[in-house]
C-alpha cells in the first residue's frame, strides 16, 4: 500500500537578501524570519549540500526528495544527474534547525565555499534556501545590475508595474 505524504503548506518565503553569519564551529545563525520559514513548513530536520561547488543550499526533505527523482529520471542525461547526486551526497548532510535557529553546516561543504567565520548572503524560495559567500555574492548582485535600463524596459513593456 502506498503511504500519502502530507503536502507542505504553501509558505511565503523571505524576500530579498539577507546576512547571517556562520561561525567558527561551522553553525549558520539563521535570521528570525528564515528560521520561521522553516518551521512554517515544516522542516526542522533539512539536507544541506552544494551542486556546484559554488552556493550552498538548504533543502526541505521534501524538496531534496523531488530532485533526487528528477535526477533519476530516465534520458539521455541521466549519468549527469547521478553524478549531481554523488556531489551533493559528498558535500552534504543532514541538518537540523537547534533552538536558537542554528545550522550546522556540513564541514566539507564549507570548507570548499570559504564559509567558515564568514559573514554570508541567504536568499529563499521553493523550499531552498541559498547560500552565497560574500564576493559570490556581490558577484552576482554586479552581473544582475549590468543593463538595468535595458532589462526593466523589456518588462515594463510586457507588463511590470
């Protein structure tokens, strides 16, 4: 018999960019509301990893669980999706948010993002919470604002307030 699984409700996620702090024993200091996000769904207990050795992620189970099976799906890239999961798998681990809204971050993974006693940029959505080291970070701020002029007139034009 199949087991039904409780959908997580539907959370609205922080907006913007937010700094945390990880400390010098690998603990990522969640902001109030990121932890209350995941309380909201219900995902005390997450998996943390990286795909690209560049941004960490926090993952609600059951989001890790839906990529898991997109990985897994049969085509002609599969290999390259289970080489995605043998990554996150060596760079990742279980989590579990502590009581003063704390992380642990998998040693592996911070040591190859640079986010040990580092001050970090988070970012949420879909059940995922990013991770960005600071000059990933203003990286990606700084490619994003190239063409502003350029990127708000296509939207207005097609309908952004």
């Amino acid at each position: 018999m199949e087991q039904s699984v409780n959908p997580a409700p539907n959370v609205d996620p922080p907006l913007g960019f937010w700094p945390a702090k990880v400390d010098d024993k690998g603990r990522l200091k969640l902001p109030v509301n990121f932890a209350s996000y995941l309380t909201a769904l219900q995902a005390t207990k997450v998996f943390i990893t990286t795909l690209d050795k560049v941004t960490g992620k926090i993952y609600t189970i059951p989001t890790w669980n839906g990529n898991v099976k997109l990985l897994d799906a049969p085509g002609p890239k599969r290999q390259w999706g289970k080489d995605l999961v043998t990554v996150a798998n060596k760079y990742g681990a279980d989590g579990e948010l502590d009581a003063n809204g704390r992380l642990v971050l998998p040693t592996e993974m911070r040591r190859t993002l640079g986010l040990e006693n580092s001050q970090v940029w988070l970012s949420a959505g879909d059940g995922v919470i990013t991770i960005r080291e600071q000059k990933v970070h203003e990286a990606v701020c700084s490619s994003a604002e190239q063409n502003l002029a350029e990127k708000v007139g296509h939207f207005e034009e097609t309908g952004l307030k």
